[in-house]
C-alpha cells in the first residue's frame, strides 16, 4: 500500500482523510478502537510544523462536526487503547 503514495505522510493524510469521512458518515456512532488511536495520532502529528498545515483545517471541522465534548471523548478513548497495548 505504501508505494501507492509518493510519502509516508502523504499515506498518512490519505488514511485521515478517510478518518475524516468515517466520522462523518454518522457521528453518533462508537467508531473502532483503531480509529480513535488513530485520531489521537492525528491530533499528536498536528505539533509537528511540517504536517500542521495539512492537518489543523481537518481536525478543527471534525471537532466542529462531533462536538467539542464528542471530539475529546474519542481522543480519551483513544489514549486509553494506545496506553493498554
């Protein structure tokens, strides 16, 4: 799958962006243990310079999508899962 892509980042926004429309399909529902890991890596690679750019405008409208209060509780959930493996 990696060689689909030009770089590793660009794999790894690929993989948010899908994240993005995972959530958005129906925000209600508990999405899997993989993705809120991999939302809460989402929201860590927004510190670094190099993927803020791409990442912030994304995480901010899933934020805003969610609910502010949604939003925390699945990167809680996600902490918790990464901290048990």
């Amino acid at each position: 799958m990696y060689a689909s892509f030009k770089t590793k980042q660009a794999l790894f926004l690929a993989c948010f962006a899908r994240l993005s429309e995972v959530l958005a399909e129906d925000p209600e529902e508990d999405p899997s243990t993989p993705l809120v890991c991999f939302l809460y890596q989402c929201v860590a690679a927004n510190g670094d310079p190099g993927m803020s750019d791409a990442l912030k405008p994304g995480l901010l409208a899933v934020r805003e999508s969610l609910g502010e209060a949604r939003f925390d509780a699945l990167l809680v959930e996600g902490a918790r899962a990464l901290i048990r493996r």
